[in-house]
C-alpha cells in the first residue's frame, strides 16, 4: 500500500462496480460524520472550506508531519484518503463470494488528528472504517464514552491513542477481546480515580 495519494494518483481512480459503490458512500459518509462530531468548523487546521457556522477566515491547512507543505481539507471534492491526517491502502478482494471479479478501493487505514482542538464524542460510524488499523486523537477535547464496542467491530484496529482528552470508560471487558493485541494502546488511566479504567492500556497519561 502507499500514503502517496493525490490528484495525479492513478490508485485513487477507485474500480468499483456499481454494487461496489456503498464502500466508497459509506467510508466518505464516516470521514463527515466524523468531522462534525468533532465540531470540525473550530479545528486548528484544515477545517472545511464548507464552513456554515464561522464567518472567519477558516485556518490554514499545512502537513505538520511533512515540513509544512499544503495539505487538503476535510470535506474537499478530493477523494478522502488524500484529507489531512488520513492514510490508506489499496485493497483488491471481492465483495461476494461468488463473484469472480475483483474490485480496487482506496480504504483508510489511519488517522491521525493530534492537538487540532478536536471536540465532542467518537461517533460511533467509526465501525464502518474496517480497514482501520490506527487512530490517534491525543491533546484535544474529546468527550463522552469511549464507544469501546464499535472499535471492537475493528478487526485491523492496533493503535489507539486517545490520551489528553475528556472521555471516560471502562475497557476491561475490551481489554479482554480486542484490545489485548494492541501494540499500542494511550488513554487517561493514569490513577485509580482517572475517568477511563484501562487494564491493558500501553500508556496511561
């Protein structure tokens, strides 16, 4: 798989039938559920251009992992895999067994939103994302539950850092099926009265 994604990359021409297509509806769907439950029109960076709610200039949008270099926007036309934070892979399979064709479809496998002033609660259309294999939000203002049984639906899920936030939870039950093959695994459980209870967390902050 590659993280190259962009406008000239042929590997974001998905090949997907018209059956095929609700991969393609449903992970994008997620990408904006995502975006608006984490109240994305307040981001630090790359908030959409699609902005209701703030008569602001929108922030800038730059690659903090790549020099500073331009970066796309949630909720741009561009295809998802190339927004800010997002990495996916090329996956061929088929969506039924008893189909001998085979179809081509960019699927998300990371992403990484760390202290972009992130705020409200995981949706739990996570689930749908079931290519994912990372997603870390550290050092925002996460809040709510930590919808342990959606990630659970995650079978490629192995880092999950949600450090620094405002959610709570217990995973022991989690930690028992899932989230015992992390490799990595950060959360708030740093003492006996910390918000999430953690018993196989990697790090506890």
């Amino acid at each position: 798989g590659s993280n190259d994604f962009d406008d000239n990359n042929t590997n974001l021409h998905d090949v997907l039938t018209n059956e095929d297509l609700s991969l393609r509806i449903i992970q994008r769907y997620t990408m904006a559920v995502l975006y608006y439950s984490f109240n994305g029109h307040n981001w630090n960076n790359c908030q959409s251009l699609r902005n209701f709610y703030v008569q602001d200039s929108p922030s800038d949008c730059v690659d903090k992992n790549n020099n500073d270099a331009t970066a796309v926007r949630f909720l741009s036309s561009d295809h998802e895999c190339t927004w800010y934070g997002v990495s996916c892979d090329i996956i061929t399979a088929k969506s039924d067994s008893n189909r001998t064709d085979h179809f081509v479809f960019s699927s998300i496998k990371g992403i990484s939103l760390p202290e972009n002033n992130l705020k409200g609660p995981i949706p739990v259309e996570i689930k749908t994302l079931t290519s994912l294999e990372s997603l870390e939000l550290t050092e925002n203002h996460i809040t709510g539950m930590i919808p342990f049984d959606a990630i659970s639906d995650l079978d490629n899920i192995e880092i999950l850092k949600l450090g620094n936030n405002q959610m709570n939870g217990n995973a022991t039950s989690f930690c028992n099926g899932t989230g015992e093959n992390f490799k990595e695994f950060e959360a708030d459980c740093s003492s006996s009265t910390s918000a999430v209870v953690c018993p196989c967390c990697t790090s506890c902050l």
